[in-house]
C-alpha cells in the first residue's frame, strides 16, 4: 500500500475558482467586460492592489453577471493568498467571495496565522476534508507544533477525516513531530482511527520506531488489515494490496519496526487483500533477511 500522498499543495492552481452547475458560468455571463473586469480583480488581488480590487470588484457588482462571479472572481483569492495580501482577502470575504479547501490548504502550508484567523472569522469549519482522500488543513500543519495549537484552540479536530478514513492524526505519524503526534491525543485523537499504525512504518523521519513503539503502547490494533474496519475504504483501495502493519514493515525492510510488532503479537500468517503474506512483500522489495525471518514463521 502506497505512503499517504505529499501534503504539499499545488500550489499554482485554484480549484475552488470554478463551480460545475453555479449560475455564474451561463453564457450571459461570460462577457468580455465581465472578463476583463475579473482579470483586473485577479491583477490587482496578486498586486495587493487593495483600491484597484474594489474598484473592479464594485463594477463587477454593478454588472448583469451572474452571483457565481461574485463569490467566485476567478483565481483572485489564490493570487492574494500567494502574496500574503491580507487586507485585500479580508475585502473579498467581506464582498461574499466564497473560501474553498484550497485556499485554506495554502494558507496553511504558508503558515498563514493572520489569513487563516480571517477565514475562521468568516465561516469556514477546520474539519472540513481538503479532498476526497486527503483529510482537513490540520494535517498540513503537522511539522508546526505552534500553528497545530492553533487548529486545536480553534476547534480543529485531530479525528476528522475524508471518504477515505485518513485524518490529521495520519499525517502527523507519518510527516509530523512526535511532539505534535502527542499534543493530537492530549486533544482527543484516537488511535482506532485514521490507519495509524500503517502510517506511522511509511514515516521517513529517524525517529520511526519510537512512533510505532509510541503508538503500540497506546493500543493501536496490530492485525487488521489496512481498512479493514471501514468497508467503502477497503472497497476502494483493496485491489493495490491492503495488508497489516506487519506487510508494510516488511515491504519497507524495518527489521527493527518489525520486532517491534512481532513483539506485540503481530501475526505472520495473515494474508493481505491479494493474497501476500509479510515475507513475500519483503521479498517483492528486495529485503532478503527481513523476508527469511519471517518466513520461518509461517507453518
């Protein structure tokens, strides 16, 4: 199974710009004034052009377009965001333009305090999922012991998750400080949710074993398949080869994470969804020793 995806955004791009089905996009709407008065939003929001913005935005308004554009002028909340121009994104929200997931990832990864503080004042929910498989802005914060103390404070929670069942506390095991990992269950994170286990052996930092061992003492389940808990994610994700933590210790050639999980009853002999064991994935990836170790386990 394939490490939770990168938590870098890309960055140039405003999916949130568009809106398949809005009013805004009929086209009426479409006119070269209103084109013209959307680039000049755009210019002037990337500029920090605070007077140029409301000026176009004031005659946008004024317009026969339709309210998708309004709350939705282009790629004008990007741009500002990637400036860090405050006051000009403070103006668009309060003219109603429409915070999306992507603004609030890149204000994140930014580490943004004072335009996330906006975008909280403004109505956006933090546990709002970023994707269908990427869970809410919080997990983007996890190298950031102080601005994850600001999620928290905010309401932010270290459970919240996506369709898949992936949430912040993953991305902490995998990206983040173990002192953010331990600050997430001082505010509530569970260890039955978000696949941590199988997170924390793809964690590339040195302290990885002290992760799992971290994790084990908190009683995270050793033996369940990647998903095994929640059907629609298995359903999804079975045909790339769910296994146990024990697979994917194996599959990264962790001799000394797999002790670990051995040592807490990890079960070699548990077959992942297409059919592997723990020594064949170690054998699949080059790890020979790691593969002959656990092999003599299998009957």
């Amino acid at each position: 199974m394939a490490a939770l995806q990168s938590m870098d955004p890309i960055e140039g791009l405003d999916f949130d710009s568009v809106s398949a089905g809005d009013d805004a996009y009929a086209v009426q709407a479409t006119s070269p004034l209103c084109l013209l008065l959307v680039s000049k939003i755009e210019h002037a929001a990337s500029s920090g052009n605070l007077v140029a913005a409301k000026e176009a935005f004031t005659t946008l308004s004024r317009t026969d377009v339709g309210s998708g554009w309004l709350r939705r002028p282009g790629s004008a909340l990007i741009l500002a965001l990637h400036g860090n121009h405050a006051k000009v994104i403070e103006y668009l929200l309060a003219e109603g333009v429409q915070i999306g997931p992507s603004h609030v990832r890149l204000a994140t990864v930014k580490r943004a305090r004072a335009i996330l503080e906006l975008f909280v004042r403004y109505g956006w929910d933090l546990n709002t999922q970023t994707e269908w498989s990427v869970p809410p802005a919080l997990a983007f914060a996890a190298e950031d012991f102080d601005l994850c103390s600001w999620f928290l404070d905010h309401g932010a929670d270290p459970n919240a998750g996506c369709v898949l069942d992936i949430t912040p506390l993953s991305a902490a095991v995998q990206y983040g400080l173990l002192e953010v990992i331990q600050l997430f269950f001082e505010h509530g994170g569970k260890v039955t949710q978000g696949q941590l286990l199988h997170y924390a052996i793809w964690r590339e930092r040195d302290d990885r074993a002290e992760v799992v061992a971290y994790l084990l003492h908190k009683g995270a389940p050793v033996n369940l398949l990647m998903y095994e808990t929640q059907p629609k994610s298995f359903a999804l994700q079975k045909a790339f080869g769910l296994g146990t933590p024990l697979h994917d210790a194996a599959a990264q050639g962790d001799g000394v994470v797999m002790k670990l999980l051995l040592d807490h009853g990890a079960d070699a002999t548990v077959h992942d969804s297409l059919g592997f064991l723990p020594y064949q994935r170690a054998e699949a990836n080059g790890h020979q020793a790691v593969a002959r170790h656990l092999h003599r386990l299998v009957p």
